[in-house]
C-alpha cells in the first residue's frame, strides 16, 4: 500500500506552450484532424479543448479515449515497438523494482526479498518465531515510501499552472538523489502538462542516479495500448484509476501483470478498495481527492486504512 504520496515543485519555466486563437469551430476540427494524423497528439488535444474553459474527469476522460484511438491507429502494425510492448508475455521473473522500492525492503537486511539480504542470527530466528506465535509479525516499524507526483498542473486546480520546469528527467533525478523511492511522471499534457518523451527522460535520468527507485507512468488509463506505451518508455509501473476503469480494471491488471510491468491501483471509496484487494492489485492507493464529485476528503485514507490486511483493523 502506498503510505505517502507527494507533489514537489521546480521553479523553472515551461518548455511547451500551446496558443490557439482566431479560429472558428469548421477551422478548429479540420486543424485537429491534421494534427493527429501527422502523430501531434499533444497539439491536437490542447486544440480540441482550446474552446472549454474548466475540464473535470467525465471530459477528460472523453478527450483521452478519443486520443487513444488515433494512437493505436499508429501502432497498429504488428512490429511496432509499443504493440510489441503489449504482445508478448514476460518469460523471466518480474524484478518488482515498483512494489520493493514502495516497501523499502532494501532498507531491511534480513528481508528475502532484500537482494543484499543477511541470514538472522539465532537470537533473531527465535524472537520473530515468538512474535509470529503472538500474531505480532507485522508489527515492526519502518519509513513510509516517499513518492514524488511530477507534474505542471492538475485537473483539481484547474487553470493554474503551479509547477514550471523545463525537464521531467531533472526534476525526477534530483528527487531521487533527495531520497524518493519512486517517481511519478505525468504525461497528459491536457491535465497535467507532461507527456511521453518526459517518461522516457525521467527513466533515463532516475536509472543513472538509483539502482532502487522506481519510475511510474501516471496517465488517465482508458486503452489498453496505454500499458504498451509505458512498457516501451521503460517504466516499472503505471497508475491505474479505479473510478475510470471501473470493470475493466480486472482486464487491465491482468494484461499489465502479462506483459511485465506493475501497477498501482487508485482508489477513493471504500468499494473501490474493497474490489482492489479481492482482485489482487499489488500495490494500492487511497486518495484524498474524489475524482467523481471533485471534493477534497482529509481523512479518507486514515478512515480506509483499517481496510488493509496486516493493518490491525
């Protein structure tokens, strides 16, 4: 379970900046068309809604499905790198960089899971036998993850732009020399201003600087060709929405779990918790922040905390 989740901000000044005036509805949607059949979809998308004031979930969501079949339009052949990425099932052992970087298992020397990992000595074989008879196994202490959430803008706040940088592979590497455990990168320009490119140089940048941190794709998920795209960009893991996939996210989960590349489950409600576990999502995180009704809830993680396996009720 994701125990913290961070925004840090750079002050820098944006590198990508969309301006549409002068134009009619006919003139708009012929320049769309364009601009997603030369692959411009960062273009097109901020073109398309050039003419909406506010964008909340139920739109973008829209706009994102619309996006996504162009793109699979473009990766359709069967030799296409992302339709590669999504083809093939992983033969070897996931290396689950995501879920022991959330868990901070490097950081515990008589962990398995710890590559560095130490036998115990007698003493300690005999106390966590004692505490496991106790039903007190799970009860150590450790350091919640820390998460950074790279992005220029939010669909929450919307109009404000409250993060300026130049390069999402900078601000993630320094993040990570800061001690974060994993990083997300969004890379809806739409809502939060990043995009594919900014992945792939947040991936580079964070492999130079840990051999632990992960790198998330968080992206408004709706098409399968979305896993593709952050499994080629050579992320560990991608964000999965539970309130916008709704009975998909099975198929989702499934299909990221095939091909090798981790999730973590967003979650706000109760339900939406109580459907994560039983489907076995792997890492899952409650929000504060409904997406549906766009209401702030402080207290929304703590009360669902109890949800948990392990967590003491």
């Amino acid at each position: 379970v994701v125990a913290s989740f961070a925004c840090l901000s750079a002050a820098f000044q944006p590198q990508h900046r969309v301006t549409i005036a002068n134009t009619n509805a006919h003139a708009a949607n012929t320049m769309e068309d364009c601009l997603l059949q030369t692959g411009n979809h960062r273009s097109a998308s901020a073109l398309f809604l050039s003419r909406v004031q506010q964008e909340d979930m139920y739109a973008a969501v829209h706009r994102k499905e619309y996006e996504m079949k162009a793109v699979s339009q473009q990766h359709k052949s069967t030799t296409d790198p992302v339709r590669m990425a999504m083809s093939y099932s992983q033969e070897s052992a996931s290396p689950m960089r995501l879920a022991k970087a959330l868990r901070r298992v490097y950081e515990d020397p008589t962990n398995p899971a710890n590559p560095d990992s130490i036998d115990q000595t007698p003493e300690q074989t005999e106390r966590s036998q004692k505490l496991k008879e106790l039903g007190m196994a799970e009860m150590g202490m450790r350091r919640a993850s820390f998460i950074v959430d790279i992005k220029r803008k939010s669909l929450s706040r919307p109009g404000e732009t409250f993060c300026r940088y130049d390069d999402a592979g900078l601000v993630a590497e320094a993040m990570v020399r800061l001690g974060a455990d994993a990083v997300m990168v969004n890379v809806d320009y739409k809502a939060y201003g990043g995009d594919m490119s900014e992945l792939k140089s947040a991936v580079r940048a964070v492999r130079r600087a840990s051999k632990t941190a992960a790198v998330v794709m968080k992206d408004i998920v709706v098409d399968e060709v979305q896993l593709g795209l952050a499994k080629e960009a050579g992320a560990d893991g991608i964000v999965l929405i539970a309130s916008v996939l709704g009975p998909a996210l099975d198929n989702f989960l499934e299909l990221a779990t095939i091909i090798g590349l981790e999730t973590i489950v967003e979650c706000h409600t109760r339900n939406e918790v109580q459907r994560a576990i039983e489907i076995f999502a792997p890492n899952i995180m409650v929000s504060n922040y409904d997406r549906v009704r766009q209401q702030y809830h402080p207290q929304q993680a703590i009360q669902l905390a109890g949800m948990f396996p392990g967590s003491g009720g």
